[in-house]
C-alpha cells in the first residue's frame, strides 16, 4: 500500500463535532485492485492533535504540515516543523480551512522574520538563494542551496508561493460552478484536473459518461499528455544548452496547442470535459486535421530524438545526472514520469481506469519504466515513449468512436453528503481528486493531490547527487507544477 | 552538425505575419462575447466567474459583462441563452482601463441597443502616454512576473518567444532583470505569498515603466477572486496600464496587448491596410 492523499475536515458544526483526518491509502501491485482504502481519525476540537506518520510514512510529510496550516491539526512528533503553505507574516492561531474563517476576506501581509532555512556551516561551505522570482519565464518557488565549490549539499525548497485558496474558494458553490475552478487549478493540466473532479463529482452522482464522450475524454487526455512531454523534451534540451532541440520541441508543442484551439477553442483544451461528458463532438474535418498533426508531431519527436541520441554534449549533461533512486520513489510515492524512470511500475490510467479506459474491453496500455534508470536521460527517454504511445493510442481511441451521446444529465441538486475520489494520470502522473457534498448538494470540501505535491521532496534529492549548474537540467527532467502543488 | 543544418533549413519559416497581417483564430475559438439587446439575457449567477452583472433604473434592466473578469467558458452563450448571446471571434481585446473591458445593454426593449459603445482601439492606442513613447521608442523589454498564475497565460507568453510568434523580430523581448526591464507583465491574481516579491520587483524597474496585467486573474482576480491567499488583481497591488483578457488570453491577444500598451498599433494597422 501507499499513501494516495491526506485530506483533513472541519466537521465541529456537524453532530460529530470534530475534526476527521482521512489517509487514502492505494495498492501498489501494478494493475492491483482499483481500491481505496481510507483509514479515518477522529481529532478532538478542543486538542487538535494526531501522531505524526511522517517518520513511518514519508510522503506524509508535506501532508501533515499542510493540515497542520490550514486546520490547525498538530502532527505531534513531526520531524520539520516549519510551516509550508501559509507564508511570512501569517497570524497565529487562525486557520484558513476551517469552515469558522471566513476565506473571501484578505489577510494582510505583515513584516516578518526570515524564514528558518536549514543551513549547514563549516569552510568553504555557501548558501546560494535562488528565487522567488526567476530569470525566465516559469513559476515561483524559492530554492536555497547548501554547497561546497559546485557540488550541492543539501537543497530546501520552498514552495506554495501560488497559493491562492482554491479549495476554500470551492466550498459552497454548485458543483458545477466549482468545476471551472478546478479546470484552471493548473494550466498544463487542464484536462487532467477538471476530467478528475468531473469524475469524482459523477460517481456522486450515480451516473457516468457516455462512451463516445469517454473516448473523446481519453482523446484529451492523451493530447495533453503528449503537449507536455514534447515541450518537455523541449526545455531539457534548453537546460541542456542544444538550442536546435529547444526550439524544435517549441515549434512541435506550438502546433499542439494549435490544434488544441481547433479541437476545444482553447489551446490548453478547455471548455472540452465537462461535468457529465463532453461539450463538443469531433467532426470528420477536425478528425483529419488530429491525425495530420499527430503523423508530423511522430515524425519531428523521432527526429528529434535521433539529433538528441547522436549528440554526445547533450548525452553527456544528461547520463548519470539528477539520480532519484528506486527505494527513494517508492518512499515518498513519487509519481509519474519520474517514478516509471526509477522502475517504479505506476499508472493510473492502468491502476485506476478512467476515460475510455473505463468501458468494456479497454484499450492496451504500454507502461514505460527503466528499471536501472533514475537519472535524467531515464526522464527524457520515458517522455518520449510515452509521447508515442499516446499518439498511438489517440489513434485507437478514434477507431473505436461510435455515434452516440455526448453528455448526460446530472441531478439537481446533487446528493448530500457524499464522497468521490478519482485517481487520473495527469502529464507528470497520478492526480488524486476527493470531493465531498454538504446536505444541500454544494461543495462542502474538495482537495486535490497533484503528483507534483509528491515529487517535489524527490527533486531535492535527485538535486543533491548533482551539481550547481546541472540544477535546471534536474528540475526540468522532472518538469513540476507549481500550481497545481500549491493550489 | 551538417544533418540538424539540413533540418532546419527544410522546415524553413514559420513565423507569422501578425500584426501585420491579420490572424484568423480557428472556427471553434471563444472571443468576447457578444450580448444582442432583448429580454432573455442570462441572468449573473450563470457566470461561474462573476462576470456577469444587472441593475435596473427607468431603461429597465441592464446587463453588463466584465471582459477582465469573464473566463471565455461560453456558458452564457449556451443553451436557453444562445439567442440572447453568442460567443464572438474578437480576441483584440487589451485596454487602458478595466471601464472600456464592460460591454453594458438594456435588456429589456429590443429597440434599445447597447448602452456602453464599442471601444475605439486606435484611439485607445493613441491614449498611451506620450512620455513612455518618448523614452522606450520602438523597443520594449519587459520582465515577467508570476504573481500566483495557473502558469497557463506564462506558457503564452513563453510561446511569444518560440519561432512561430517570435517576437523579437518586432523589438520585444523578456529579460532576466527587473533593471534591465522597460516595463513588466504580470500573470496572477497575486497572491498573499507573493505580494511582497511582486511589489519589490516592480520597484526595481526604472521609471517610467509600464504594468501590463495578463489575463483574467491579473486583470481582475478572475477565477480566483479575492481571498485569505489572494488581491483579487494586479490593480489592487500596483497601478496597471494595460490589461489584457482572456483565460489565457492567445498568444496574439497579449502581442496585441504589449503593442497597445507602446501604442505601436495605429503605426502596425496602417501597414496592414496598405
Ligand atoms: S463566457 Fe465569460 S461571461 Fe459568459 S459565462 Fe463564461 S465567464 Fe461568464
């Protein structure tokens, strides 16, 4: 079993009158059982405490300061006990998540003092501090290094500056009003996140989506999925100074995104999934021009490829470099690509069938892993793998349309009181989606647990096998979210 | 070496003409939409972004859409409203004050047509502040700022730098240094973690410098709104130039944005004219 997702409740003004911490735990056996399995803690209001797992369970980390910020949950025991989502300045005692505060106000920022950043003495040892604010175009996120001349020592950082309180910001609404909040948790993963709270919100529902609006779902999924992993390749091709590579994996991204704005009217596909199924169908003429950019996005990647292979510089910054090891990911449930490239076995389009791979008799999936990989080159190879196969299987998802409906009807207002949880497999993998109505059918909680949220802590280990200068190539071969890590 | 050489110069050129030739955004693409007079305009709680508002006074009802709020989903233009509104193609949408972003009608007499008129882009063009002309010329630097985005409308402005937008052939470019910047452009509803750093970045542009908010979040809040971990704008932080919709706004629409925002644009239409 591992650690899915932690989701802590604010139940004071129920009849139980307490807190509840919930660990959704999964199987790990690839294509094990598609199961959840949730063990609930009751948490006493007036002493809002629990044991911390993080020494037992590492990848409960991260969830047991969260909860600790947002509801005032203490995990006692807890071996960093810094704070993680709320910043500088954040008054004592007040907790945004908890269903007393009153989250449409502004707190405002109060001077503070600087954040406790592990730091490590000795001579010739330095701290370099790196962001929020980067020299490029890419999201915040502060990183201090710890290094002697240019290897890396140790590597803390500091994320959650994009926080904007949207899983607050969904409480109350109509959950179909919710869903286009979830659709813009992150950009990249547009389909991925607003597929996974459609589905949740669906099994709240008692319904499902027609098949054809499960094929195009999965036709989404995988357009997606392959934007990210070309324009990955892409930018690990910057981080590794091959200018050539750079700007033809943004040329082939930019045709995607094209064709995305075709398919969807939106180049990050949005306005396609929606609660129920789909709003738009494919047509025979948008089908033709789908399969002319797939053929040329396949024959631009093999090439690609084939320029990467044949370039010793480029081999060389990426062989050995960044190296998460196995037993490493399977610690702290890394997911995705990063995992599949330490041979770590996971996909959530296997483990937890949704879109077409849902319906009867679904569709062969190729999990890619590297069993002896772990470096960056295992992360590029996987990218480009997967890219494949999801032109491949866009291919065998269009066979099998059938004319049919696109949507069904959602109940209104939706049943009270119930849970969904969803697993989809997002660009950077599994996405753990659990959503909750109050009485009256509204939102009462939903979180989401991003595979970003995971591995990042894995990011600062692959860092501190490399150098100071290789760190970009590292955190791109990984290519997170920060986004959708900090919601 | 010799093989990457052949590659390129058999994918040959790829960049486009815009501005000065026009871009036609494809069949399915949701632009601003567009509200006809008459009684069956949606009412606001169709609009998951709060775009959408009403009051009545001795006209009758109003309506009145806020383009800096709206998140382009074209719910309001779905059914039982199609009739009432449709989701138009215009993506040229960037404007000097969120007051020229609210498209207003009556909604109540068919004979009554919008309240608020069009926006008068060349004109809003020639609004800009000479001062910032004089001294940032024909080229622009500008330094983006991630105040808290979904990272959708940074992608666009990445693809700006990719060889189909390439904006560099027309004298804009991003750099790595607040003081080395003309101007910003800022993504983001800011965030209360990243208030601080977004106000000391700005500060470090030398003056004049221009503001340039990037779609729904910066421009309003949007989605976002305003909340324990959020300003609900760049405008409740720091004073914006322009602000550019759109959820994200296209890569052209924030081209078209930065050049109203240099007031380039008469220059850039009269050539496509010719
Ligand atoms: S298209 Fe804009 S105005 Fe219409 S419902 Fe969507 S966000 Fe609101």
């Amino acid at each position: 079993m591992a650690l899915a997702t932690v989701v802590a409740t604010d139940e004071t003004a129920t009849p139980d009158g307490d807190l509840k911490v919930r660990y959704v735990f999964e199987p790990t056996a690839p294509g094990g059982p598609d199961r959840f399995v949730t063990l609930l803690v009751s948490v006493d209001a007036a002493r809002p405490e629990v044991p911390s797992l993080t020494t037992a369970v590492p990848a409960a980390n991260w969830h047991e300061r969260e909860m600790r910020d947002l509801f005032g949950i203490v995990p006692v025991g807890h071996p960093d006990p810094r704070p993680l989502v709320v910043h500088d300045g954040w008054p004592q005692g007040v907790f945004p998540l908890r269903k007393a505060f009153d989250g449409s106000r502004r707190v405002p920022v109060e001077p503070a003092d600087e954040f406790p950043h592990l730091v490590a003495e000795g001579e010739g040892v330095f701290e370099i501090p790196v962001g929020p604010i980067h020299a490029g175009i890419i999201e915040p996120g502060h990183f201090r290094f710890t290094s002697v001349g240019e290897t890396v020592l140790h590597l803390d950082a500091r994320l959650f500056y994009t926080h904007r309180g949207l899983e607050k910001r969904m409480e109350g609404l109509s959950p179909l009003d919710a869903f286009y909040v979830a659709e813009r948790i992150c950009g990249v993963c547009s389909v991925a996140h607003g597929l996974g709270y459609c589905e949740a919100l669906e099994q709240i529902a008692g319904v499902g989506a027609p098949p054809r609006a499960r094929l195009i779902r999965s036709i989404a999924l995988e357009l997606e999925r392959l934007y990210n992993h070309v324009g990955d390749v892409g930018n690990m091709c910057a981080g590794a100074a091959f200018h050539y590579g750079t700007a033809t994996g943004a040329r082939l991204k930019e045709r995607l995104q094209q064709l995305n704005e075709r398919l969807a009217g939106n180049r990050f596909l949005r306005g396609l999934v929606v609660p129920g199924g789909v709003l738009l169908d494919l047509s025979d003429d948008l089908l033709r021009s789908l399969a002319v950019t797939l053929q040329d996005t396949l024959s631009g990647l093999d090439s690609l490829m084939g320029h990467i292979e044949a370039n010793p510089s480029v081999v060389d910054r990426l062989d050995d470099t960044g190296i998460l090891q196995h037993q490493a990911a399977v610690d702290l449930a890394v997911a995705g690509v990063a995992a599949r490239a330490s041979g770590v076995d996971r996909d959530a389009r296997r483990d937890h069938p949704h879109g077409a791979f849902a319906g009867p008799e679904p569709p062969e999936l190729h999990v890619v892993t590297i069993p002896d990989g772990g470096d960056a080159m295992s992360r590029m190879t996987v990218r480009a793998l997967e890219a494949r196969e999801s032109i491949r299987l866009v291919g065998e998802f269009v066979r099998r349309l059938e004319p049919g409906p696109l949507q069904v009807t959602l109940p209104e207002p939706l049943p009270g009181g119930r849970i969904g949880i969803s697993a989809i497999e997002s660009p950077r993998g599994e996405a753990v989606h659990w959503l909750r109505t109050d009485p009256r059918g509204r939102v009462e909680r939903y979180h989401l647990r991003s595979p970003s949220y995971h591995n990042w802590p894995a990011v600062a280990l692959a860092a501190e096998t490399a150098i100071v200068p290789d760190f970009p190539l590292v955190n791109k071969s990984f290519e997170l979210c920060y986004s959708c890590t900090d919601r | 070496m010799l093989r990457i050489l052949i590659n390129a110069l058999r994918t040959g050129v790829v960049t486009i003409g815009y501005p000065a030739e026009p871009s036609v955004p494809p069949d399915r693409f949701r632009g601003a939409p567009v509200l006809r007079p008459g009684s069956h305009l949606p009412p606001p709680s169709v609009c998951p972004a709060g775009a959408i508002s009403e009051f009545f006074n001795a006209e009758g009802r109003h309506v009145a859409l806020d383009l800096a709020r709206c998140i382009f989903c074209g719910r309001c233009a779905d059914d039982p409203w199609a009739d009432a509104v449709g989701m138009g193609r215009d993506f040229e949408l960037a404007a000097h004050s969120r007051d020229h972003l609210r498209i207003e009608v009556v909604a109540d007499d068919a004979a009554v047509t919008a309240a608020r008129p069009a926006l008068d882009r060349d004109a809003e063009a020639a609004r800009t502040s000479s001062e910032i002309q004089r001294v940032l010329g024909r080229s622009l630097q500008l330094r983006h700022l991630d105040a808290g985005s979904c990272n959708a409308c940074d992608w666009e402005l990445t693809a700006l730098l990719n060889p189909v937008y390439d904006v560099r052939r027309l004298g804009i470019d991003f750099v790595a240094s607040p003081r080395h910047a003309d101007g910003v452009v800022v993504t983001g509803s800011v965030t209360r973690n990243l208030e601080t750093a977004v106000r000391r970045t700005v500060e470090a542009v030398p003056d004049p410098r221009i503001v340039i908010a990037v779609g729904a979040c910066a421009a309003s809040g949007g989605i976002v709104g305003e909340g324990y971990a959020s300003a609900g704008g760049v405008d409740r932080v720091l004073p914006v130039d322009v602000y550019i919709p759109g959820c994200p706004p296209r890569p052209e629409a924030i081209l078209f944005g930065i050049l109203v925002a240099i007031g380039r644009l008469d220059a850039r239409r009269l050539q496509r004219e010719e």
